[in-house]
C-alpha cells in the first residue's frame, strides 16, 4: 500500500518557530512529528511512502537520507495539496493512495480506512469527525454533496486523512498551485462518489503555538508523567517544573529556572533564573 505525507508547507500560523524548523518537524516529545507520522504508516502495512517538501527542505534531507522505502518530492515551488499530489501522480500507479497531512497527530486506523474504501466502491474517502471549529465539509448519509453548507445536511470537519483513486489527480494542471478540495469539488459536480468515513477518535493539528502546547499536555496527561526529559539533558540545581514540562534531548537548564507547561527543544538553553509559561522555547 502507497501513502504520502503532505509536508511541503510555510508553517506561518507557528512563525517564528517555523522559521527554524519546517512545522513537520517540530518535535513531539522530544521526537519529530513527522517521524511519528511514518512509523505510524508503516505499522499500519504502508510499505511506500512519499513525503513532499519545499519550506526548508533540506531539513528533510537530512533527517530521511538513506532511509529506504521513503521518496522525498522536494518541490521548488509551492504547489499545494494537489499540486503536490499531482507531481507525485506517476508514481502512484493504479490502485487507491492514502493521503495524510503532516501537520496533525491522532490514533486512528488507518489501516482501517484504507481496506474501508476498497469495500465502499467510492472514488475518494475524505476520514470526518465532528469538530466545531473546522466544520465547514457537507454530508448526506455517507456521500460529501458540498466543502460549503449545504441545507439539510449533516457539517463535518475534515481530518486532512483521505484515500483517493489516482485517476482523479489527472484532471488538476501540473505544476501549477492547486488545492485537492477544488479537485474533489469537480469530481462531485461530475457525480463522483466522494464518500464519508466519520470518526470518533483522538485528534490534533498543530495550526498554532497554542495547539502544539495543547499536543503535549494532552500525551504527558496520557502518559501520566507531566515532565519529559530527553536524553543528555543538563539540569541546573535548583530548577523547578510546573503542571506539565517537556525538555528535548541536549538542552541545558539553568540553576534557578522556572518552567511552566513549556516546551524546550533539543539543543535549546534555558539561562540561570529564567522563567518561562505557556512558550516554546528554542
């Protein structure tokens, strides 16, 4: 089974931290999102995967070199989430490809959804869930009729998870800025069955400074150990953590620190006596 990571944008809702790091590599416990992104695609039997970059790309260079089974689509231009899907179109083949963000963290199946769509003969699958902030995707029963409302149906939020038979890419222009919606949007005024596949499961994106700080207080109150501490971390005497505390590997904290639901990145120094909340620190 193909998938591919859509990975290759600005990031700027995170400026200034996506000006260091492209937004899918910000770390997530002290590990980047979008090599939790992988592994969870390949522990779903997702054998090929495709990851398009541009902002910062040779980030992603770095990180995924000589990793096999991995195709980097480092693209010159920004094109969009179907220009990229587009560009990536011949090496598709035939059968249906499983498309993911790579801004956004959950415990879905996805193996699930892909043997899901086989059985639903349907051209694409768009994974839903009700999520009043995004809900903008119309749906009757299991069918998308509109990305607008619709009176009488049913509002969903896209999770930015779909599988699609490649054969639709085919109607976007290569190589210009394209979204995927306004290709689907073509394919449902043509009749395409665009199909519905509501969940209830746990899911995040990272859209800001603020969601990415909700991202680890919510897997620390999973674990149940508010404080993360990377490997090599440097720990000044004195130092005191609050409520929730990542810290990535190599950081040093200063005697004296105070720290309070923040992030440290790997690398990052907190000086003596400092005192961080509710921030990123890089």
């Amino acid at each position: 089974m193909k998938a591919m990571i859509l990975a290759a944008g600005f990031g700027t809702r995170l400026n200034p931290y996506s000006l260091l790091r492209p937004k899918p590599l910000f770390p997530v416990l002290d590990e980047p999102l979008l090599c939790r992104t992988v592994r969870q695609l390949q522990d779903h039997g997702f054998s090929e995967i495709i990851i398009n970059a541009h902002h910062l790309r040779q980030q992603f260079v770095k990180l995924f070199q000589g990793k096999k089974k991995i195709r980097l689509q480092l693209e010159d231009q920004i094109l969009g989430t179907g220009g990229g899907l587009r560009l990536a179109f011949e090496s598709f083949g035939k059968d249906p490809v499983l498309v993911v963000n790579g801004d956004i963290c959950h415990n879905i199946d996805l193996a699930a959804v892909y043997a899901g769509h086989l059985n639903s003969g349907a051209d694409a699958t768009l994974v839903l869930h009700d999520y009043p902030r995004f809900n903008k995707v119309s749906v009757l029963k299991d069918r998308i009729c509109s990305f607008g409302k619709i009176p009488g149906a049913r509002q969903l939020a896209f999770t930015g998870i779909h599988v699609l038979d490649p054969a639709l890419l085919a109607v976007i222009p290569p190589n210009v800025f394209y979204n995927i919606i306004d290709c689907l949007r073509y394919w449902i005024a043509q009749g395409a069955f665009i199909r519905s596949r509501l969940i209830d499961n746990w899911w995040t994106d990272m859209g800001s400074p603020a969601d990415y700080l909700a991202l680890h207080e919510t897997l620390l109150c999973r674990l149940g150990k508010p404080f993360y501490l990377g490997s090599n971390v440097e720990l000044g005497v004195d130092t005191e953590f609050h409520d929730w505390v990542c810290v990535g590997s190599g950081a040093k904290i200063g005697n004296g620190a105070q720290l309070s639901r923040v992030v440290v990145w790997d690398g990052a120094e907190v000086e003596a006596d400092a005192e961080f909340a509710d921030t990123i620190v890089t």
